[in-house]
C-alpha cells in the first residue's frame, strides 16, 4: 500500500521532527533549521548540539506510540529519520497506517524495502535479481552448517563472513584462517553470537580495492545523486585496530572521476532505484551505497537506508539546495523537478572519541572550548547538557567539520580547531585522509 500523496503544498512551512541523538542528527537538525520552510523543529531524542537550535523531545526512536504522541502534540508535519531501527522495524509503515498519522511525511523507505540494510541476504538477492555487481555468495543457517564448511573450504582467503540481520556494525568478520572461519561460523549460527542477527550467515567472495560510498536520494521512481564520501572506520592511525562508527569522513572522495562516476551512476544506482519499483518496494529517503572498486569496477558492498555518521557532516555541508524542499519533492514524487546545487569546496570531518572507544570509556566529562572554534563547524554526537555544561555521554563525542580549496587545507582548518577543544581522555585521528 502506498501512501496518499501528501497534502502538503511546496512552500508552506512546516513543523519537522528529527529521530535519532548522534552527529548526524545535529547535521541535519543545522541544515533544517537554515530552510525557510521550518517553522518549528524537534528532535528526538538529541543531544546538546540540537537542543541550541531546536526542541528535544525525551523520547526513544523505536518507541512509534510515544512519537506519535508528540507528533500530534506537536502538529508535526514531516519526520526525518536518522538511524536504522526505526525504519527496519517499520515506523514509516506505522505512520501509513494509522488514520491520525496518515499524513505526516516520513523521509525513509518503507519496512520492506529497509530490509536493504535489515536482512544481508534480502540484498544479495535485490542485487543479483537485478543484475547489479556485488561479491558472490552462498547463505547457510544451522542446518546447513556442514555445506558452509564445504562452501569455505571451496573459496580463497580471506573469508568474509556476514550476519544477516542488525549487529550495530558488528556483524562482518573477515579472517584469513580457515579453521577460524569455520569456527566463526558455528558460533554465528549455532551459539547465536549476534543473537538473531547470526541465525542465517552471508559467506561472501572477498573483494580487494578500495571502498567509497555513494549518496542517492529516491521519491521511488526519481533520483538524486548527493556527494560521495569516505569515511575512516578503525580506531588507529593507518587505519589499525577495532573498528568504530567512523573516526572521520572526507568529501568529494578525490580518486572519483567522472568516468567512475558514470559506472557507479549507471551500473549501481539506476538499477538499484529501477529494482525497488520492479520489486514494488516503497522508498521515500536516502539510499547510502557502500563500494568497493575493484580493477576501476564500482561492486556494492552493502546498502544502508539512511545516511552515514560522520559521513553526513560532510555530505550536508556541502549542500547548497534547501533540504526541505527536496524532502517536500520526494514525499510529493516529483524529485524530478528539482535542481540539486552542490557547493564545490572539499568537506572533512575528524571525530573526537572518549578515551577507550570503541571498548569500554568513561562518560560525563566536562567539554570545554567550544566558543573558541570559529572556522569550523562543531556537531554534537554524544553530548549532552548538564547544569549549564556541556558533558560526555558517548564515545563519539564531537565531529569537527570544516570546507576548504581541497582536502588538505579542509583538514588544516578542522586540525586547528580541534586544539580549541578540550575533555578528558580526548582522542581522534590526526591521519584522516592519509591514504589519499
Ligand atoms: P559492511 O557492514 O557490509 O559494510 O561490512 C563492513 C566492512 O567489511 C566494509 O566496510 C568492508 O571494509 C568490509 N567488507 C565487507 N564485505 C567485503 C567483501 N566482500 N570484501 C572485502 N571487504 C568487505
Ligand atoms: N559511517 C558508516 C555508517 O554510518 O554506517
């Protein structure tokens, strides 16, 4: 079923609602309030960078009753959707079927199309239904344990082993050793390591290149290709140790020229936006491409259906476009209609991390120095207000993003700033875009 089209005119204002706490939320809560076309914003539940330009509602993202209280509390007119789970767990569907929430627009795909992100298989098929290059692939659940030994013993190392569902970006393992991905294997499957995540396992092709990813936006039939970025997952310099949410992110990414880009357009995301109307999977929102290039080949690694974090604190900055008109063409269908200006400068962004992130770290550390930073923009990602301070709440605490003449100079800027800030046990990359 879709939605009736909105009644929402283009150019009346309207009273948007923001779900989600971290750096990408402040991003888009920075970008919502510039536009002519806000008349009252809130977040649910923000941080301490969102409550400076907007309301912040104390309500969970995937508590679709209590949103719904304060949407119709509130007359909110569109919801923006931050994270996953509320879309994997159906909050655009939940809006579609309520008579009160009706018409409220809901940026985001559908539940059936979330499972782009919520289920590793469910892509694997959209993408080889559809013809759209990616790593080749078996599933196994407990069951047919014993043919996924056999299918790891068939393949190269390194092995890529995937759960199927939800892990909070921790269900990919890669590992050289055989007997280790066997043994990965049956605690995926069998000992439930990420709990229901792991009860099917996508055992993947490992592709070797270098990986980028690659913004659309879609009213389902229409599309808009926003910047590419690249983001730094590990916690150590050169790209070492644990892996983390994302240290860093750079906008354009420099090695993309427009003959990739033409690939990427042609090959990935055509027939990605193609494949959801075939599929008749519903999609109003952000389409967020994960790629690898391998040999100048763009290959999709995986599909998220929201933005990035920290990929959006350089992906937004560079948008000249009123964001909110483009969400009131994609809920209207008509995102044809509009011209999408990019500015040309280069984006960075470098994240300032509590001390022991991504393991264990103490939270409720006094930030100071904030004022300070003038030629940068500051987003907050777990940070919060206490007593007229701003304090920890989160191992990613601050995104430091500056613009600049080309990736270099953007980061001297964010590098400079960053000497401003100050809480205890701070730490960041200082080698974001080394290997560029
Ligand atoms: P994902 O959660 O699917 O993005 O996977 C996490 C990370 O694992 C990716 O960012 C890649 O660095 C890596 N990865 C995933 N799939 C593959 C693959 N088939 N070959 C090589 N690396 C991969
Ligand atoms: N930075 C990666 C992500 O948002 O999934």
């Amino acid at each position: 079923k879709r939605r009736r089209k909105s009644l929402l005119i283009l150019n009346t204002t309207m009273n948007i609602l923001i779900l989600g706490a971290g750096g990408r939320e402040h991003t888009f809560a920075w970008k919502i309030a510039q536009s002519p076309l806000c008349n009252q914003l809130f977040v649910a539940p923000g941080n301490s960078g969102t409550s400076s330009i907007a309301t912040n509602l104390n309500v969970s993202v995937v508590n679709f009753e209590g949103i719904k209280k304060q949407v119709l509390a509130h007359d909110i007119n569109m919801v923006v959707v931050g994270p996953e789970d509320p879309l994997v767990n159906g909050i655009y569907d939940f809006f579609l079927n309520d008579p009160e929430l009706h018409q409220v627009a809901v940026i985001g795909p559908q539940k059936a199309a979330a499972q782009l992100e919520g289920s590793k298989e469910f892509a694997k098929e959209f993408l080889s239904r559809h013809g759209i290059p990616t790593a080749a692939y078996q599933s196994f659940t407990k069951d047919t344990l014993d043919q996924g030994y056999a299918f790891l013993e068939s393949v190269n190392s390194p092995y890529v082993l995937k759960a199927d569902g939800l892990a909070a970006g921790k269900g990919v393992l890669i590992l050289t050793d055989i007997n280790e991905a066997k043994q990965e294997l049956k605690s995926m499957l069998v000992d439930s390591k990420f709990g229901a995540a792991s009860t099917k396992v996508v055992i993947e092709e490992f592709l070797d290149g270098i990986e980028l990813s690659c913004f659309v936006l879609t009213d389902g039939k229409n599309y808009k290709l926003l910047p590419t970025a690249k983001d730094y997952k590990r916690i150590g310099e050169g790209d070492t140790g644990l892996n983390t949410g994302g240290m860093g992110a750079i906008s354009p990414v420099p090695f993309v020229d427009s003959v990739l880009l033409t690939k990427i357009e042609n090959r990935i995301v055509k027939p990605t936006v193609d494949g959801l109307a075939k599929d008749n999977l519903p999609y109003k929102g952000f389409i967020f491409i994960g790629l690898i290039v391998v040999d100048n080949e763009p290959m999709v690694i995986e599909y998220n259906v929201r933005m990035g974090d920290p990929e959006t604190e350089v992906v937004l900055p560079r948008l000249k476009t009123d964001l909110l008109e483009i969400f009131q063409a994609i809920d209207n269908e008509c995102l044809n209609e509009i011209e999408i200006e990019i500015y040309p400068q280069t984006a960075v962004t470098v994240m300032l991390v509590s001390g022991g992130y991504p393991e264990a770290y103490e939270k409720e550390k006094e930030i100071t120095g904030l004022e300070s930073v003038k030629e940068s923009i500051v987003f907050h990602a777990g940070a919060t207000k206490a007593d007229g301070k701003v304090i920890t709440s989160g191992g990613r605490v601050l995104t430091v993003t500056s613009l600049g003449g080309d990736f270099r100079s953007a980061l001297e800027t964010t590098y400079k700033s960053i000497e401003s800030i100050k809480f205890e046990a701070m730490n960041y990359r200082t080698d974001i875009g080394f290997d560029l």
